[in-house]
C-alpha cells in the first residue's frame, strides 16, 4: 500500500518543473536487474488504477521501474543508489506521443502523467 502511495506522490503531487524534451533518451539496460514487484497505480488522478508498474532492483540497491497503460509503455525511471545527483543517474522518461520514443526526461521529483495518447 506505501508503494502505490509513493508512486501516486511521485506522479502526482510533485513540483513542477521544466520537463526536459530531447529527440529520444535510451530505457535503462535491464541486464543486471531483478523484477522484484508489480501493481498497478493510478497515472493521470481520475481515482483508478490503470497503469501497470513493474518494479526492478539490482544488486547495488539502483530501481528501476516502467509504467504501461492499456497496453501502451510510456515511462521509465531509474534511481540509482549512491550513483550520481545529476539527471542521467536519476530520472522519469516518458514517451509523449505513443510513437515509441522517450522524448522527455524528468527529474525524480517533478510531475508527470499517463500520456492522452495511452488512456
């Protein structure tokens, strides 16, 4: 129940920030990750879970987790432990447009949300 508290947080009540837009930021590599939950959690604050999150962790204590909505992925995220403050180490990227492409990137602590293409 804490999980899918954390991540409506992490979803929904961040700061805002500049969203960060690029031609396209690389999933993190999953090589050495184990799956280690899932659940699904409310992405946009209509009170429903319809997003589907896996979780992953490695050996050195780094998460990782995807967000998928009606069958469409459109984030990932990586927080490494101990791993760097900057946003290559620590982020959210989203595909905005369902085209496959993760063309935005966010900081851990800002808002984001299920994309009006996956819903």
């Amino acid at each position: 129940m804490l999980a899918v508290a954390a991540l409506g947080a992490s979803l929904l009540g961040g700061v805002a920030g500049a969203v960060e837009r690029g031609p396209g930021y690389a999933p993190p590599s999953l090589d050495e990750y184990l799956l280690v939950g899932e659940e699904n959690g409310d992405g946009d604050g209509d009170g429903i879970k319809e997003t589907h999150i896996l979780r992953y962790r490695d050996l050195a204590g780094d998460k990782v987790f995807s967000m998928t909505t009606d069958g469409m992925l459109w984030a990932w995220s990586l927080e490494e432990y101990g791993g760097g403050t900057g946003p290559e180490h620590n982020y959210v990227i989203r595909d905005s447009d369902c085209n496959g492409t993760f063309d935005e990137r966010y900081s851990l602590d800002e808002q984001f949300h299920v994309p009006e293409c996956a819903k």
